[in-house]
C-alpha cells in the first residue's frame, strides 16, 4: 500500500527506485575482564588514531572543498585529546577497549545533543567515529554504502560525511534518512553532488529492503509502495527534466527580460572548479562565499597571509568576477576551538557571527585586511557582509569597519526578524542585503533547524517567513539597493518566481540548483511573479501555496 512520509527536502530533484538500507553500526560483545589495563587502552587509542588517519586520508582524496573541510574536522574529532582521556577514564574503570570507546564516544554524544542547533548536528560525526574505532577494536568491517548492482534509493538512519562524500550519482538516486537536519553534513554533500535528499523523515527506518519509493527532495516527500512502473515513469520525467534544465544557459532573467542575478554559494576556490565548477560557470558569480570553511577546527587563527592567498583564489576564479563574502560565521553555535569562547547554556542565541567581535575583535580586523589586500592583488571589488546583524548600530559599525580598508560595497546577512524589521535603516548604512532564509526560519519561528517533528515549520513557503523577506524587498527597491536570498530556499524553482515576486533581486545555490531556477524564472514575467507572491502571501499553510500557484502562468 501506497504511503507518503515526510521530512526535511534539504537537496532539490525527483527520483525514484527500489529501497537499499545502510547496513547497521557494529553491535558490541558482552564485556571482557581487563587484566592490563594498559594494554587495553593501547588498543583503545590505537582504534581511534587509525579512524583519524583514515579519515584524514579520505578528505585528501575529498572531490571538493566542502567534503574536504567536514572530513579533517570529523578526523580532528577522533583525534582530540579529551575523547581520548574519557576513553582512558573508562578504561581505568574496567571496560575493555570496544565498550570504553563506546562509553567515551556516547559521552560526549549527549553533551552535543544537549547543546543543541550545531553542536547537535555534529554528533552523527561522532557515532561514525565510534563505529569506526569499535569495529578497529573488534577487527570487523566497517558499515559502507551498499552496492546491490543497480540504481538505488539509499535508505539510512544517518550517513556519515564519509560514506556521503563517496556515493557514485550514476548508482545512487537519492537518500533519505531518519535523521539529520538542513545543516548537517548529509545535507551540504548531497546538494553538492545534486542528489535529492530527504532528511529527518519520520517512518524511514521502517521502509523495508527492496520497496519500490520516489523521492521529493524539494517538497520533502518520500512516497512509498509505489510499485515499479510508476518508479520507471516518475525517473524518465526527472531525467528529461535534468536534460532540458542541463541545457538552460545564459544570465538570469524573467520571461519579460527583468534580470535576477543567479549566484552560487561556495566554501573555497575549488568549489569553482571541476567538476563542480563544470556546472557552476555559466553562474553570474558567487552569492555567499563561506570563509568559515577555513578557519574549521584550526587550534590557531588562518595567517594573515593565508587569509590573502585563499581569498585571492577565489576572487581570480569566480564568474564574472562577482564574489559576495561573509565574514567568518562561527561561534558558540559552531565552535572554532581557536576562539576560545565560554560554552553558552543556549548557543543559538549567544556569542555567534558578528557577535563574536564584541570579544574578539582582532580576529574581525585581520579578515577585513586579508580581504582588502586580497582585492588589491587580483583588482577585484568584492562585496563584503556580516553574519547576525540584528541592529542598525551593527550595521553601521561593521560598515565603518569595512569602508576604512577600502571596501566599497558592504552588507549584512538578514538571519534574525529584528533585521528584516529594520530592513530600511539597515539600507540607510549599507549597500546591499542578503537573506538566509535558513537561520531565518529558525529564528521566526522559534524552532530549532535539527528539530524533525517541526519540519513544518521550517518550510520556506510559510508566509510569515516570506512577509519577512517582502519587508526587506520593499526596503531594497525604496532604497534603490540590491536584496538577495542565499539560503536553501533560493534553489527552489517554484519558490523562485515568488522571492523575485517580493522584490529580491538575486538568487544564490549550490552550483546543481541554477538550470531549474533559470529556466523557472524564463516561463514567468515579472508581474507573474508578483501575482504569485501575492498569493503565497496569502496561503494559510504552506501546502495551499504550492498548490495554488502554477508555473509560468
């Protein structure tokens, strides 16, 4: 019987196929006595070196930056000293090597869980390392990606970044787990590789080896029991649908020619070259280049100099020559262990973004100066904003800031409702605007973005989301100054029309997502977007509104 589960979409596409399951984590044995304790711990920490090994050998042979940056940090994990003194404290206790790592690992698991928002999503890392290490101990295989023979739908509790970073689109169809959220590593990998994915989908677990399923990654939708002619007819459509927006080319723009600049959101330089550059250079440039990705799990602040190199990259490499960077978003909320901050009891609402130049300014300063000297090596004018931006007087500090240096064009990320409420006199210190639609959910709706069973909240086509975005858009075009979306909700297509429609001027994705957005936004004219605005505006949920608007009316 034919059923529908739902979750988080968090990597756009159609597919469908039959069912393979993720083999299960390696189950311990009953515990053994210790009679040297020392030798125990050896093979212990043995187990977690070679998993920190192995996985830093993985991120080395990594296809892209993003990859690369989440292996080292999951390989910083198992090699950190205080994961190792909690697996010797167990040890010391009389548990044996495999329950000690197990113990030390589920430890520090809840301590994550607790945290919450980022810390939280980061503890699917840590039970791949535990499986990982425990298997080492007890010399089994570790848990991997099927390979049944034929195309598949990947069906999992979670995936770990290094099974993810690995799967072959050409055998995969899509993946759907359990668990997980729009900013775990699941979710950024998928996108990268333009695989749909469903995340935090209740009833996963329960779909049986072989079922024949389509998947929604946009809509979130897994349906099952589909039988296999319908399967064979819904992957026809979705591959003719990637063979046509394959095609599409060209700046974008609605079908009466008003331009809507489409942007991709990189971590690095080499997010800009094959093969994800391959299918990202016919963008109009970068959106939001992410500069965390090179400040993770470092034990000392980047150079300087190395600042300057890694930026000068990507400004020589990007389209056109347009590159919007955010400043360093990192935190309490994502953890850089250079910074030294004091542990939150609620991080999402603390110390995080441009927050954190109230205590550490200097590391604000030197960025700011990288960037700077960056632009004057390459001749580039790059855009620059701040993340977290919840006040004017931000604002106008940051773009101080920024303007001493030389910089001609600052913004600020719209991440929380007091930013977008404020979205005029913001305009009034600033040059441009760009909405994370992603925090900005979270922060509206007071739900947390790992949080499964309030999916329906985080939807983007919720329409006090989408006011939100319209109070900015009318800042934007009163102040004749550029609003752009750089969140998940930009790759869209339907959605698309209608954030053009609310008077956003530029749309940033990860590289797989600009052919539909493009050819989305060609079959509607400007005055069709703004009816289709009118009408998610006025949806009661988010289904009405997807219902209610049809493409290219």
């Amino acid at each position: 019987m034919a059923e529908t589960l739902t979750g988080l979409g968090v990597s756009p596409g159609l597919a469908a196929g039959r069912v393979c399951r993720m083999a299960g984590p390696p189950e311990l044995p009953a515990p053994s006595p210790v009679t040297d304790a020392d030798a125990e711990l050896g093979r212990a920490l043995d187990a977690l070196r070679a998993t920190a090994s192995e996985l830093a050998a993985r991120a080395e042979k990594a296809p892209d930056a993003d990859a690369r940056a989440i292996l080292e940090a999951q390989s910083f994990i198992a090699d950190d000293p205080g994961l190792h003194e909690s697996v010797e404290t167990s040890v010391r206790s009389g548990r044996d090597a495999a329950h000690a790592v197990d113990e030390a690992c589920a430890h520090h698991r809840r301590a994550l869980l607790a945290a919450g928002g980022y810390f939280a999503e980061r503890a699917a890392d840590l039970d791949d390392i535990r499986n990982r290490a425990v298997a080492a101990v007890l010399g089994l295989p570790v848990p991997g990606v099927p390979d049944p023979g034929h195309p598949f739908v990947l069906v999992a509790g979670d995936l770990s970044p290094a099974d993810t970073v690995n799967l072959d689109p050409g055998s995969v169809l899509a993946l759907v787990t359990e668990k997980g959220g729009p900013t775990s590593h699941t979710a950024i990998l998928a996108r990268a590789r333009g695989l749909p994915a469903v995340v935090a989908c209740r009833g996963a677990d329960d779909i049986a080896e072989g079922t024949w399923v389509s998947v929604d990654g946009l809509r979130g939708e897994v349906e099952t029991g589909i039988g296999e002619e319908a399967a064979a007819g819904i992957q026809s459509r979705a591959e003719a649908d990637r063979r046509r927006t394959d095609t599409s080319r060209g700046p974008g723009r609605t079908s009466d020619d008003h331009p809507v600049k489409l942007l991709l959101n990189i971590g690095s330089a080499a997010d800009l070259t094959p093969p994800e550059g391959a299918r990202g250079a016919d963008s109009e440039g970068v959106g939001l280049f992410r500069t965390e990705f090179l400040f993770l799990d470092r034990r000392e602040e980047p150079a300087y100099e190395e600042q300057v190199a890694a930026y000068a990259a990507v400004f020589r490499a990007a389209p056109g020559g347009h590159v919007v960077v955010r400043t360093l978003d990192a935190g309490t909320d994502k953890p850089l262990p250079f910074l030294g901050l004091a542990e939150e009891t609620n991080p999402a609402l603390g110390v995080r973004g441009l927050r954190v130049s109230r205590v550490r300014p200097e590391v604000l300063d030197v960025q700011l100066d990288a960037i700077a000297e960056a632009a004057r090596e390459t001749g580039a004018e790059p855009w620059v904003m701040a993340p977290m931006v919840t006040t004017v007087g931000e604002a106008a500090d940051f773009a101080a800031r920024a303007r001493s240096r030389g910089i001609a064009h600052v913004g600020a990320m719209v991440e929380v409702p007091a930013a977008a409420l404020r979205a005029g006199r913001l305009l009034e210190e600033l040059d441009f605007l760009s909405i994370g639609t992603n925090d900005l959910s979270q922060y509206t709706f007071a739900s947390d973005r790992q949080h499964g069973e309030l999916a329906d909240l985080l939807d983007p086509w919720q329409a006090g989301l989408l006011q939100l975005i319209a109070d900015c858009g009318a800042a934007g075009r009163a102040a004749g100054k550029p609003v752009g979306v750089c969140g998940e909700a930009a790759a869209d297509p339907l959605l698309a029309t209608v954030l053009v429609g609310l008077g956003v001027t530029s749309l940033s994705m990860s590289a797989p997502g600009i052919p539909a957005v493009r050819e989305s936004l060609a079959a509607c004219s400007l005055e069709q977007c703004r009816e289709n605005a009118r009408i998610a505006l006025a949806a009661d949920d988010p289904a009405e509104a997807r219902k209610a608007i049809v493409p290219g009316r």
